[in-house]
C-alpha cells in the first residue's frame, strides 16, 4: 500500500488549480475574441490583452482564418484597429487565396479600412494567387480616392507590376471602361482612375500582357473608347503597327469590335507614321476583313476611304467573306467585293501604306 505523501498532494493541488484556471483563462480569451469578430465588442479583448498579452496573441493565431484578414473580411473597422495593436506583425498575412488584409480591403473599396492598414505599414509589393496586387484590386474597385491613397502611400513601384494573364493595374482600369453595368459614373471612374495613373504613377503603356496588347489595344477592342486617353497612350509610347499574339494590330482589334471611332483614332495617327493599313494577322486577315466579317457598314466605310484594298487579303479570306449570308450586295459594293468575282477574284497588289482621304 502506498503510503500518502503530503509534498505530492499539495503539488497536485497546485497543479490541478493551475489546468483548471489555464482552462477558464482560455475560454475568457476565446470569448472575447467571439465577441470581438461576431459584435465588435473590443473592450474584452483590450482587457484580456492587457493582462494576458502571450495567451491572447496565441490564441489569435489558432483561428483557422488569419485574424486581419477576417475582420477586412467582415467590414470590421473597430476590431481592425484594436488588431493592428496587438498583433502588428501579422499585417501582411494572406488568407488561402493569397490575399492580404490590404488587398481584401481594396477588393471590397473600404477607404478606411485601407487607410489603417496603411498606417500599419502594409507591405503594398505584396501579391495573392493570381498575381494581383492591392493596387490592381483597387482600380476594379473603381475608387479613385482609394487608389490615389494607396499611390500617396508606397504604391507607385506596384504600377506596372503584371499578374499571371500579364496585366497591369493600367490595363485592368482600360478592362473597367467596358463595364456598361456601372453606367456613366462608372465610365468616368475608369477614366479618372486611367488617369491618376499616367500621371501619378507614370505606368508604362508599352507593356504588353500574355495575348500581346498593350493597354491601347484592349480600349480599341472594347465598344468604351476616350480618344483623349487613346492620344495619351499614344504619345506615351504606345506602337501602333504592334501585333499581338495572333498578329492583330490594334486598328485590327477594334475593326473587329465595330469601335468605329477607335479605327477613326488610329487611321489619324498611322497616317502620319506611314503604316500599312492592310497588315495582316497570323492566318492573313486584315483590318478590313474583321470589319467586314463583323457586318459594321460604318467601320468598312472609314477603312474604305482611308485606302484599304478588299483583295490585299488572301484570296482564300475573300471567298470566305463572299460565302457570309449575312452579307447583302450594299454591304459587298461598300467593301470593294464583287460577288460575280466569287469563285475567281481578282488579285490586287497590297498597298504598301495608308492613304487617308481627307474630307
């Protein structure tokens, strides 16, 4: 039988206190973060932290979510800012999908929230899964206040930063002007927003993204398009004879969208670089032939005047236009096409440059 010893017992009673007052310590702490993220009830974790400083952070870091990321998540401003103090150094922590507290605060266009992070030091080099940075989830917020802070507070080398399709902040704030959904404001945000960062930024315009086009480009290939920003990234840089990966041109790219004033744009300015207007693509397609397939009678009419020749295109290319239903005899007689020349066109020698009408 073994006999009692009193030095054991009384360190088992401490002991025993001790798990149990650990345990009852711990299920404070996890309260309060509850109602911390769950009410935004701060003072208990303020409380909790004051006293309990190692528990509390320890039990921060056990949440499946990391604890910044939760609360931007949730649109918790109080409790950003009451986390910001107690665990600073976890500011840049990404949740699954790689996106930091600031960048899923740019996501959601929380000025505020971008702010305290700011003050926090956020790491705005920072990029998630797909490449993107919290710059670029800023301008497809569409707020323009939100991107100007984010430039005015370290952003600027973020600019021309590309995420894995190849684009850049530029390039996704030209992607915005398409969006019809957010109407004139919206539109206007894109521009302001396009802008801020030529001129704040000065984001390069020659960049190219994983399809080959430039920011110039991806406008005249949308139905939005500014002139006054097509002259800038034009000015900036921007190669108008440039092709992309299936050898389209942006005048090729926007004949094939019906952006007539875009074609109206860059005719102007190819014009005056001596460029063929008749450069073909990878599969020998011209501009003419994207208007024409695309039936727009008031694009086909602007590449007419300017010079460009229906038969520079391959003869297998023409039969193939002369084969659209869609077509009717207007529209050939506009575009140059004799549909008696059918089975046997003609073969025109190319033009070597563009030869604008001025009227």
């Amino acid at each position: 039988m073994t006999s009692f010893n009193p030095v054991r017992a009384a360190y088992n009673y401490v002991v025993g206190n001790n798990d149990q007052q650990n345990q009852e310590l711990e299920e404070d702490i996890n309260k309060a973060i509850k109602y911390l993220f769950d009410e935004e009830y701060v003072s208990s974790i303020d409380e909790m932290f004051e006293e309990h400083p190692d528990e509390v952070i320890a039990a921060l870091k056990r949440r499946e979510t990391p604890p910044l990321c939760e609360a931007v998540e949730k649109n918790l401003e109080s409790a950003v800012s009451t986390l910001l103090k107690i665990i600073p150094f976890e500011i840049d922590t990404p949740n699954s999908d790689g996106l930091t507290p600031s960048m899923l605060a740019a996501k959601q266009g929380s000025e505020y929230l971008v702010r305290e992070l700011l003050s926090g030091n956020a790491d705005m080099q920072k990029v998630d899964a797909t490449g993107c940075t919290a710059l670029m989830w800023a301008v497809l917020s569409g707020i323009v206040e939100l991107v100007r802070s984010l430039l005015g507070a370290g952003a600027i080398p973020s600019v021309d930063v590309q995420d894995k399709g190849g684009n850049t902040a530029l390039m996704f704030a030209v992607m915005n002007m398409k969006d019809h959904t957010r109407g004139s404001e919206g539109l206007e945000s894109s521009i302001s927003l396009i802008y801020e960062l030529l001129n704040n930024a000065k984001a390069n315009v020659t960049l190219t993204n994983k399809d080959g086009d430039t920011a110039l480009g991806l406008m005249a290939s949308q139905p939005a398009f500014n002139r006054s920003i097509a002259h800038r990234l034009y000015n900036e840089g921007t190669d108008l004879s440039a092709q992309n990966h299936e050898g389209l041109t942006p005048i090729a790219l926007a004949s094939r969208s019906g952006n007539t004033e875009a074609v109206r744009f860059l005719i102007e300015y190819m014009k005056e670089e001596n460029i063929d207007i008749d450069m073909k693509d990878k599969q020998g397609r011209t501009a003419l032939f994207h208007a024409i397939s695309s039936n727009n009678r008031e694009t086909v009419k602007e590449l007419r005047d300017a010079g460009a020749r229906p038969y520079s295109m391959d003869i297998a290319l023409v039969g193939q236009l002369l084969d659209l239903d869609s077509l009717d005899g207007e529209m050939l007689k506009l575009a140059g096409l004799n549909i008696e020349q059918k089975e046997k066109p003609v073969n025109v020698p190319q033009a070597s440059s563009i030869d604008v009408q001025k009227t």
